[in-house]
C-alpha cells in the first residue's frame, strides 16, 4: 500500500512538473514575440528556472 501511494506520489509530482514547464515554454515563447528579449535575459530566466525546478525537487 505504501509503495503504491509513494509511486503516485512520484507521478504527481512528475505531472506537476511537466506541466509547469509547458507553461514556461508558453511564457516564453509569447516574451519572444512580444519583446523579442535579448539572449541575456534569457540566460538569466533559464539560470533561475533552474534554481526553482531544483528547489521544487528538494521541497516536495
């Protein structure tokens, strides 16, 4: 049973994900068109993306 519960844990958590990423591609890609930003910017939205799916990851 707890084996069960962990593995829909872990599933959720991967939707959660999936979809929070789809959502940031999305954002992204409407920012592109709309402000056509500049590689730097980018760079520094991905680096903090990345603090935060990292951080996602160790709270849940």
């Amino acid at each position: 049973m707890s084996m069960s519960s962990l593995t829909q844990m872990v599933v959720m958590k991967m939707a959660l994900v999936m979809v929070e990423v789809l959502l940031e591609i999305l954002r992204v890609f409407l920012l592109k068109l709309s402000l056509k930003s500049s590689n730097l910017v980018m760079l520094s939205w991905l680096k903090s993306k990345l603090a935060y799916m990292v951080s996602l990851f160790v709270l849940i």
